[in-house]
C-alpha cells in the first residue's frame, strides 16, 4: 500500500473552497507517479539456483481515493489522499508468466516517489492559477496560511500535545502512540456536504475567502 497525501491547504482548496479541479489534478499526478514506480517493478528469479531480480516494468494496482481524516469526537477533517494498493504479481515476459513481485527498490525511493508526486501536484495546480509556495519538504497554495490549516489538523495538534506532555521524541514511538490511541474510523451519518457546511463553520468569512 503506498499513500499519496495532499498537502492540507490542497484539500481545503478542494473541499472547503468546492474547486473540482483539485481532485483532476491530484488523480494525475497520483496517476503519473504510479507509472513512474510500475516502470521500475521488479520479479524475483529464484530458477536454477539463482537469487536474483528482474526488471519487468509492469504491475498490478487500485487506487482508492479517501477525503477525510480519522475522526474527532465524530468528526473527521478534510484530508485528500489516495491508497495505492499494489497486487504481488507481475508478468515476466523472460520467462512468460506471472510471478511475485520484488518491491525493494520501491520502498528503497519511497522518499524519491513522494518528492515527485508532490512536483507533480504543485505542478498541475500551478497550470490551473494556483499559486505555489515552498513548505518544508513540501509545498501549499498561497493565502491559505499555516493557521487557517491549522484549525483542520485536530488529531495532529493532538498528538503533538500529547506527546509533547509525555516526552515522546522518538518518531517510531509517536507513530505508535497515535495508533494506539486513534479513534475508530466508523462509516459517518454525515454527508460530504454536510461535512463542508461543518468544515465553513469552523473558520470566519474572511478565512474562508482567502481559501476560494
């Protein structure tokens, strides 16, 4: 499973400011990527005695395209991504059948696959009129600031609290503790748009102009 995630001003462009295009954009460049990593598949070889990969250049995939984050108290928050799920099988043209894929390189430049797909991104919202400004690693749309995003990344600020109070520093252990201590991702009452109304209500009138 490789997960792409949407920077979190993109997802407020896309749910809190109703901007279609987003979602296009983002498909495209999850679309993109994906055929970079297929073209990069591997097989195992494991006949004759040997121990070793070959490439294939094809592979097997869903893409499963979620909107918003675990809940709180109930609620999610807008969080465009999509999983990837990747079938172990690819076709061996060698030896004219499929086998089980090899992923190491994948998972090797995983942070490469996600430094592209976040080019891509910016890329395809750069063409549709956003503006785009470098974040960290990554990158959000112009006048939609830190503290508008803030208001809808509960469960980090969560986190971040908590594991602040109890000196968790360690990134393996934080991973561990906002897993253990997730709310269950129960199917919502709430429609999409009833979920924007609650998500325009969050933030004043001039926030949510700067983010159409």
């Amino acid at each position: 499973d490789f997960t792409f995630d949407a920077p979190k001003s993109v997802s407020l462009a896309y749910e809190v400011g109703g901007d279609d295009r987003v979602l296009e954009a983002f498909q495209s460049a999850v679309n993109d990527t994906m055929g970079e990593m297929e073209a990069a598949m591997m097989a195992r070889v494991r006949t004759k005695g040997a121990d070793e990969d070959r490439m294939t250049g094809n592979m097997v995939w869903a893409g499963f395209v979620h909107r918003t984050t675990l809940p709180i108290d109930g609620v999610p928050d807008p969080q465009l991504h999509c999983h990837a799920t990747v079938f172990n099988a690819t076709y061996d043209t060698a030896e004219e059948k499929w086998k089980a894929a090899q992923f190491s390189n994948l998972v090797r430049d995983k942070g490469y696959y996600q430094a592209a797909f976040h080019s891509r991104l910016a890329a395809n919202l750069a063409d549709i009129g956003y503006g785009i400004e470098r974040d960290g690693n990554t990158f959000k749309l112009t006048g939609i600031n830190r503290e508008i995003s803030a208001k809808f990344s509960r469960r980090r600020s969560e986190i971040d609290a908590e594991a602040e109070r109890l000196s968790i520093t360690n990134h393996d252990k934080r991973t561990e503790f906002a897993k253990r201590t997730r709310e269950k991702k129960l199917a919502s009452n709430l429609s999409m748009a009833e979920l924007r109304k609650l998500w325009k209500e969050r933030i004043n009138s001039d926030e949510v102009r700067s983010i159409l």
